[in-house]
C-alpha cells in the first residue's frame, strides 16, 4: 500500500537525520554542563532552570554544529570518499538546502535558549561570548575560510568545550565565584582536562579521515603532523588530565583527584587501540571510546567537587 511506503520512507529518513545528529558527540556537550553542576551545588548556587538553559544551549549548539560540518563538508567534496557512518550532504541523501536550514535551525535554537539564560542571569556581556561561539561553530567548515580546514580546530574546541562551557555555567549561577582566586584555581583543573578530551575527540576523527582530507585540501592538525606525530599529541590529551587533578591534592579535595582516576579502566584500552589501529574503521571505535571518556571523567570529577569542595 502507498500510505505504507511512505511512512516507511519516512521512518528511515528520520533515522537518517537522528544519524546525522552524531548523538556519540553529544557527551561532549553534557559533560561541561556535569563539572559545573557539581562545582555549583557545592557552593549552594545550584539552579535547575539556569542549568537546563546552559545544557539547552550546549546541546543545540553541538547538534547545529554537526549539521553544519555535514553541509559545508558535503558541498566542498570533503566527504566523498570518507570512511565512516553516512553523510546526508556528502551521500546525496538530502539536498544541501535542507541539511544547512536543520543546521541553520538548531544553532537558532541555541542562541534563543543563551539569550533566556542570559536574560534570566542578568549578564548581558556574555551576548558577546554566546555569538562568538555561535560563529565558531559555524565557520568550523563553514565560510570561504574554515578554520577546521586550518589545523585550528582543537584549539577552538579545547577553549568552549573546556574553559567557556565549565567557567560560563558556574558563573550564570555564582557570579562572585570569580572574586576569589581559589574558587578559580578548583574548577581550572577541570575545565582544562576536559577541554583536552574534547579536542583529543577531534584529533581521533581527523587522525581517521588524513588519507581522504589530505587530497581534499582539508589541512587538520593531524594531516599537517602526520599520523605518528598526532597519535603522540592524543595520547598527551587523554592522559594529562589525570596528572592536572593533582593540584586538587594540593587543594586538599582529595575526591576530586581520586575519583576521575577510575577513567583509567577506559584510557588503557583506547591507548591500546589507536596505538595499534591499522586501518581508518579501527578508529571508529576508539572515537566513541573518547567521547564516553569525556563523559565519564566530568561525572566523576563533578561528583568529587559536589562531595568536598
């Protein structure tokens, strides 16, 4: 019957779309939002509306930016030969229109949530941060020149995945933390580790695509380093936050050290296998891996500065 057929095509082009979401990016989006929830709740600044809002912006933004890397990767030819799960531009699944107005709409609807928590937190200069995030996650591919296709991609991700995201949380809800230099000092640790576990994410994505973004004219660090030279710099990302939560040792937040130490049940096999991957699908694997690393290190470093700040 007709009105099956359709619905089936429908069905599988939702699926398609939900795919092209890249849901197993999205801890890197949830894990800011965790760090600061803990740091806040310790400091009896907690707000779920405020925090919701900030998770909102985290998780459109993502979503857009994902979007939009499909588009602008798919238009430019990037994508035509990558190995990977499917890309509706690249493919030919889906006009390009249609991809950059789904990317267009979920960066829209994070800007909307920014200026609500914005609006509601009072702190009206922090409009000028949430467009300069809304703009990095555009021109990551997007633009005449991207800076993704610069080598310049880890660094942006490492600085609003990291720094951005963890201190911007916790000052909508407890602006005065920023007057006292300790309180700075505790959540430094945390927002700089995770911001190099968002940036090794990326590393491992473009360590996988080198061959096919090479020829394409994508120059990412890892194709400007070279194979050898970025799995060096991955395994530095994942393992140096590790050694930064000695200066809550230092702090006397024992927690907050030893509790994200667990995360080691998770590095020694990804060390295991980016060290060893052969192929580009090998590293399939170890890119989901680091983003539930991330993940599980915000969980349990949040949980470890909620016990004892």
């Amino acid at each position: 019957m007709k009105w099956v057929e359709t619905l089936a095509k429908r069905k599988n082009d939702l699926a398609l779309w939900v795919e092209g979401a890249r849901l197993r990016t999205l801890p890197l989006a949830i894990a800011p939002i965790l760090i600061a929830s803990g740091a806040a709740s310790a400091l009896q600044a907690f707000d779920w509306t405020k925090t919701l809002l900030a998770l909102a912006v985290a998780l459109f933004l993502q979503i857009g930016v994902n979007y939009a890397n499909d588009y602008s990767d798919g238009v430019r030819g990037t994508d035509s030969n990558r190995v990977g799960p499917l890309r509706l531009t690249g493919s030919g699944t889906f006009e390009p229109k249609a991809v950059k107005a789904v990317a267009f709409g979920f960066l829209g609807l994070g800007a909307l949530a920014g200026f609500a928590l914005i609006a509601i937190s009072g702190l009206w200069w922090l409009l000028a941060v949430g467009a300069l995030a809304v703009l990095a996650a555009w021109f990551y591919t997007g633009g005449k020149r991207p800076y993704g296709y610069a080598g310049f991609g880890e660094v942006v991700v490492f600085l609003f995945f990291g720094i951005v995201a963890v201190f911007g949380t916790v000052y909508v809800q407890y602006p005065s933390m920023f007057m006292v230099w300790e309180s700075t000092l505790i959540l430094a640790p945390g927002a700089i580790g995770l911001g190099l576990y968002a940036a090794a994410v990326l590393m491992i994505n473009n360590i996988r695509d080198i061959e096919t973004d090479r020829p394409a004219g994508k120059k990412t660090l890892a194709v400007r380093l070279g194979k050898t030279a970025a799995k060096t710099i991955y395994f530095v990302m994942i393992w140096l936050p590790l050694a930064l939560g000695w200066t809550y040792q230092v702090l006397q937040l024992p927690a907050a050290f030893w509790f994200p130490l667990a995360i080691v049940l998770l590095l020694l096999p990804l060390t295991l296998i980016v060290a060893t991957a052969k192929t580009p699908r090998e590293n399939i694997l170890a890119l989901k891996l680091t983003s539930y690393t991330a993940l599980a290190y915000a969980i349990l470093l949040g949980w470890g500065l909620k016990v004892l700040i």
